[in-house]
C-alpha cells in the first residue's frame, strides 16, 4: 500500500488556502519525509509552501502557478532524501485528475526529476477536504495512492478502494459501529510495543476486533514469572524461553481471524524496529522503560503516528500489600505534547535509564554519589488492572475512527483510572513539545530520528 500522512494542523493550513471560497483552483507544495517496509511506502507532510494566489493564474478548472518556491525545496529534499508533494484543489469537486493534470503533472516532475530521484506526489484536494494522490516521477504517471490520512484528535482516512463484505464473525461490531469503520479496521495496520502486561490483551482485542495487519516488537522471551498477565503464554512457552511475539504470532494465525502478522524480535531502538512500526497506522506503545516510551514518541513524531501509551502504576503499602492502583492511557498527537512534556517522564529519568543498560558499574557510582536517581524495575502486574487499562486504550482508538463519546474527542488526551479511588479523570492536550516539534513529518534521515543515543543500525 502507498500512503500519504500529514497531521490536522498542516490539513487545516492547507484547506483555506487551496479553497478559499472563490471557487477558482489554488496550488500549494510540500516537502515530505519517506519511509518504506513490508510492501507500505510512505510519504509524510513535513513543511507546507504555499503558492499566493495572486502570483497565480486561477481559473475554475485549472491553475498555472510559478515554480520558483518549488525549486528552492528541490536542493533540501535532494539532501535530506525527502520527496516533493504537489497539491492543488478542484473547487468542483471532480474525483479523479483530469487529462489537463496529467500533461501538466508530467511536464512538471520531469524538470523536478533532473534535480531530485525518486518518486514524487501530485495531488487534490476537494471541497469538503479530501485528498487523494498519485506517484508521479521523471519517467511518468504512477499508481494513485491507495491512502491518504490525517492525524489529530480524530483520526480521518481516505481510501483508493473503499473495502465491502466483511468477516463471518464481525456482524456484533458492523451493529455498534457501522460498516464503514468496520470496513476500515480490516485494513488498518496497528503496531505493538511491548508484548506482555497491557500489550497482549490489546493485541487480542485488535485481533478479533478484525484488525487487518499487527506489526509487534518484542526482544524478550516467555518466561514463568509472566503467565499470570500474558494472553495465550502456557508453561512450555516459558520452558522453552519463547520470545513472545513468536508465541502471539503462533496464537493469531491459529485463530484464524484473517489478521496478517509482522514481528521484530529486536529493541525498538533499532532499525528493524523503527522500520516497522513507520508504516503503520497507529502504535500502542506497552512498554515501562522510560527509553522505550522516549524512542515512541520520536517515531510518531517523525511519521507522523497517532501514539497511544499505556501504563501501569502499583504503589506499594511498605507491609507486603499494594496501597493504591492507578492507570493511564495517553493520546498522543504529532506536533502536540509529549509524555516527556506532560511530565511522564524527565531528561534526568532518560539519562539514568540509558546510563544503567550501557553502563552498569558507572551507573552504579553515580547512584552512590547521588549524582543520579535510581531507576525503578520491579513493577507488579495483575491480569485484571492490566486487561482494563488495554480496554480503554483499544476503545480510545475506535473512539478516534469512529468518534462515538458525547463529549469531543480533543478532552481525551490522557485518561487516569484511578482503580482504588473508583472513577476516571481525563485532560486535554497540553502545549506543544518544541523539542520535537520541528520533525513532524521528517520521515527517514540520515541521524535515524535526529538522536544520537540510539543504537540504530546504518
């Protein structure tokens, strides 16, 4: 599948100015981040130009813009491996492009072709705000992108081919939320992280909620102390020191529920991993290293990924029993607020973590000296507190396909259950985290996720 992603904010931009009211066609470009695996390629807005209108001539049916903003994007994109995105509107609200853009298109991204390789974008905006797009390169006319998304508190997709039927075994979910999104599940590619305490019972409610494509990462093996929270783990798994995500794997395919599997045995700070999890269409990130939730956040930023966060909290009472269960799932947007800016975490927490894996005895000086804080490891896990926390995640999501609550989607950017006060808080996003801000939609770069903490292969 070809994709094109691009965040609500840059669609938000990018509507006024394309269809401004005055029914003439407008023109803008943009430069897109890349990324490729498992037979998905994707293009990421990452910078928006607009073509001012009155440097154009517009008409009703057709634009001529001058290129010079275009070329000055040509230079950039050459050096950073990214790909140029034409986008003009059809106030008419035509569905297919027409033989004038085709003539045009390949005039246009032939010249672009003797400065920039590879494959380019042309597309088209129609007046309610649908995209749809085609690859286009210096040899000719591509195939049209078979998905276009937008990234915000919604979740909004539009599909080449809009899929019909369904399953023998989805009637329950076409009753509660319809064919349309039902339809859009069975194409959807979700990507795990971490597949054990909250990640195995979100991994078997994607699955049979018909999920078409689970993308898991997960290094680490079955072992004994896990069969009280990992769904489908049996001692022989543990005896045989599986790694789990052969075993959910194992699990999926004989249900035979028709969702395709991909796994990276490898940390999610490797290539593999980021590879992967790039193309998808969302990520759960399941994980307690506060590494790991850093690394995530990173990639739905650069790939522009709707993230959802799960996590666990058991306070202990200091006299063997637990003294308070709480939980949270955190939705989070690229461009919006981080964990690291909403407080999850601290640079200091990053560093001392990071210090601790690749350096143990220097870790273990600076704790001693009180130069750091220790890092916590020992994290109890109940089945029960972890299968509810998966729930709200999984629900968090249909709720963004298919938006359903009475109160908007924008006041659920982090949702608290507090299990022993017995009710639910909720918070809307905060401030944007300028750290990352500048790399939504970066896609593949040399420095893989502008970082150079993490042990991504070259």
């Amino acid at each position: 599948m070809y994709i094109l992603r691009m965040t609500v904010a840059q669609h938000a931009s990018l509507k006024p100015h394309l269809l401004p009211g005055d029914g003439k066609e407008a023109v803008a470009v943009a430069l897109c981040g890349r990324a490729e695996a498992g037979g998905r390629r994707l293009w990421t807005v990452h910078r928006i130009v607009e073509i001012p209108h009155e440097a154009c001539v517009r008409g009703a049916d057709a634009v001529t813009w001058p290129t010079g903003r275009l070329k000055a994007l040509l230079a950039e994109a050459a050096a950073g491996g990214m790909a140029i995105l034409k986008i003009h509107s059809y106030p008419r609200g035509f569905q297919s492009f027409s033989d004038q853009d085709d003539s045009a298109d390949q005039e246009l991204f032939e010249a672009v072709a003797r400065r920039l390789t590879g494959d380019q974008l042309s597309a088209v905006m129609l007046p309610d705000g649908e995209i749809f797009a085609r690859v286009v390169n210096g040899v000719g006319l591509g195939p049209r992108i078979g998905r276009v998304s937008v990234v915000g508190d919604d979740l909004i997709f539009w599909d080449a081919e809009r899929p019909t039927g369904g399953s023998d075994f989805d009637l329950r979910h076409r009753q509660m939320f319809g064919d349309r999104t039902t339809d859009l599940l069975a194409t959807l590619s979700v990507g795990i992280v971490g597949v054990s305490g909250t990640g195995s019972p979100s991994i078997e409610m994607l699955f049979r909620l018909g999920v078409g494509r689970i993308g898991m990462v997960e290094p680490d093996e079955v072992e004994t102390k896990n069969l009280n929270r990992i769904y489908s783990a049996k001692r022989s798994d543990a005896q045989a020191r599986r790694n789990k995500a052969v075993m959910m794997r194992e699990h999926i395919r004989a249900c035979d529920l028709g969702t395709v599997v991909e796994i990276c045995t490898e940390r999610v700070d490797t290539s593999e991993a980021v590879a992967l999890l790039s193309t998808c269409d969302a990520v759960f990130g399941c994980v307690d290293s506060v590494e790991g939730r850093d690394i995530l956040n990173r990639i739905a930023t650069f790939y522009s990924l709707p993230y959802f966060d799960l996590g666990v909290r058991l306070d202990a009472d200091g006299q063997g029993g637990v003294a308070s269960v709480s939980a949270g799932v955190h939705y989070l947007k690229p461009g919006g607020s981080s964990l690291k800016s909403r407080g999850v975490y601290t640079e200091a927490d990053l560093y001392a973590e990071y210090l601790r894996r690749t350096d143990p005895a220097f870790y273990e000086d600076q704790l001693r000296r009180g130069y750091i804080r220790g890092v916590r490891v020992d994290r109890p896990a109940v089945i029960s507190i972890n299968t509810a926390v998966a729930a709200a995640a999984v629900n968090e999501l249909l709720a963004r396909l298919h938006p359903f609550r009475t109160i908007g989607n924008a006041e659920f950017a982090l949702q608290k259950l507090l299990f022993s006060h017995g009710r639910t808080t909720r918070r809307p996003d905060g401030e944007p985290d300028p750290e990352l801000a500048q790399y939504v939609g970066r896609g593949d770069c040399r420095l893989p996720l502008m970082s150079p903490r993490l042990e991504l292969a070259a």
